[in-house]
C-alpha cells in the first residue's frame, strides 16, 4: 500500500512496462502486459495542439515508461 499526501491509502493495481506507444488523435496510446498477464491499455489525450517534432519526442519517451496503477483503498 501507499499512502498520498492528504493522508489517503492506496493499493498496487497492476505494474505495466509498455510495450507499444502509437500516436492516436490528440494524443497517444501505449499498450503493456502487467505482471498479472494481463493487457493493459491507456489512453492520453491533449487539450492542445501537438506539433509533430513534439508528438515524436513524447512517443520516444513515453516508450520508456512503466505505468503503475494504483486505487484509492475505500474505508471497510
């Protein structure tokens, strides 16, 4: 678990090392396997415009990226 700085804890839902980053409309999709097997996949999307130079830049590092996933633990 882990905890924010308001005092809230969360849980561990899945690490992803992504494997595929592609450019998708306003923004980008990168695709992974956790460690649970599973297929992941997040979306980002930009309220701006992207200029290519940046769009390729952003893609080249987002393609280093390990995601890691984590959810507000609710009160029992």
């Amino acid at each position: 678990m882990s905890d924010d700085r308001s005092g809230g804890s969360y849980e561990l839902v899945a690490d992803i090392p992504v494997d595929e980053v592609r450019a998708a409309g306003g923004g980008f999709v990168l695709q992974g396997r956790g460690a649970d097997r599973n297929d992941y996949r997040l979306e980002l999307h930009f309220g701006v415009p992207v200029d290519a130079r940046t769009r390729k830049v952003l893609a080249e590092l987002l393609s280093e990226v390990e995601l890691r996933v984590l959810r507000r633990v609710t009160p029992a």
